[in-house]
C-alpha cells in the first residue's frame, strides 16, 4: 500500500513532461512497446512457481503492480558498487553508479543501464497520469519515472527494491 508521503511525492511530478522527454530524447522511444527493444525473447513467467518462490510483497509489486511502503525497501540505503537486475528474469537494468538519495522514500536512479531494458507506459491508476516502468524482458512491474531528478538527464526512475536483485561488484 503506498503511503501517504508517497502520494504527495506522486502528486508534485508532472508526469506528462516525464513521458514527453522520455518519448523523444536521446532516441527513446519505447513508450507502450510490447516487445521491449533489446531483442531478447520474452521471458515466461509461471505465475504459480513464483508465487512459491517470491515473498508476499515481492509478488504483489512485481505482478500486481503493487507499491511497496516508502522507506522500508532492502535497497533504499544501499551504497554498494553493483548492477541492480530484475528480480523476476535478472536482466540488468541499474548501476549504482547511477544510484541516488532522492528522499522519496525508494531506491531513485538517473538512468537505466540500456533504455530498451525498460519499458514506459502511461499509468493512469490512483486518479493521476504517471509513467510506469516495467523490465521490457519480462514484463515485471518496477515503479515510476518522473521528471524531478538530477543532471544529466533530469529523470528520477522511482523503483521498488521488492523488484530487485542486487548484484555486487567483486
């Protein structure tokens, strides 16, 4: 359930600008695609095996397009040099490196490690226009990008650590 702060922080962004930049800039252009654009088969999910294998919540933000509550995520914290994948099919999508403290309550990223890693569709849940972030490989749900982040690219991709799998640097 997402939390009261968490809908202020939702209601302060203007999504729409977020879907145009993300739409048109730097070659992005995979708003609503089905397909993703890496050209990686599609990954099939079970739904059952990972309802065994997956905690409560991990399934509910990944399958149900759940939000988990601000400021409890495993990875909200984290300062560890690594890639963060998907929990569902481990395709890579984030670098620490791109890792920041937005104070929005989850773990917040400048950029994805490949654009055609993610796809971006409008979500127009909760009574607000919002872009929702989804792994282009096997669809799993992630969070929300917005358009309040730092440079370069001035976009916060707000993601949901229960979406996650950690791979640290060795």
């Amino acid at each position: 359930m997402i939390s009261r702060v968490g809908l202020i922080n939702l209601f302060r962004c203007n999504s729409f600008k977020v879907y145009r930049y993300l739409s048109t800039s730097k070659g992005v252009n995979n708003m609503g695609d089905s397909q993703g654009g890496s050209g990686e088969p599609k990954f099939k999910v079970d739904k059952e095996s990972l309802k065994s294998r997956l905690t409560d919540i991990q399934y509910r933000v990944t399958q149900e397009a759940a939000t988990e509550r601000a400021f409890t995520g495993e990875y909200l914290k984290l300062k560890d040099n690594g890639m963060y994948a998907c929990l569902i099919c481990e395709s890579e999508l984030f670098s620490s490196n791109t890792k920041y403290d937005s104070g929005c309550g989850w773990p917040a990223f400048f950029d994805v490690i490949d654009k055609t890693k993610v796809k971006l569709t409008v979500d127009k849940s909760l009574g607000m226009v919002r872009t929702e972030v989804t792994c282009a490989k096997c669809n799993a749900h992630l969070g929300h990008v917005f358009n309040d982040g730092p440079k370069p690219t001035g976009v916060r991709y707000c993601i949901n650590s229960a979406s996650l799998k950690f791979k640290k640097n060795t």
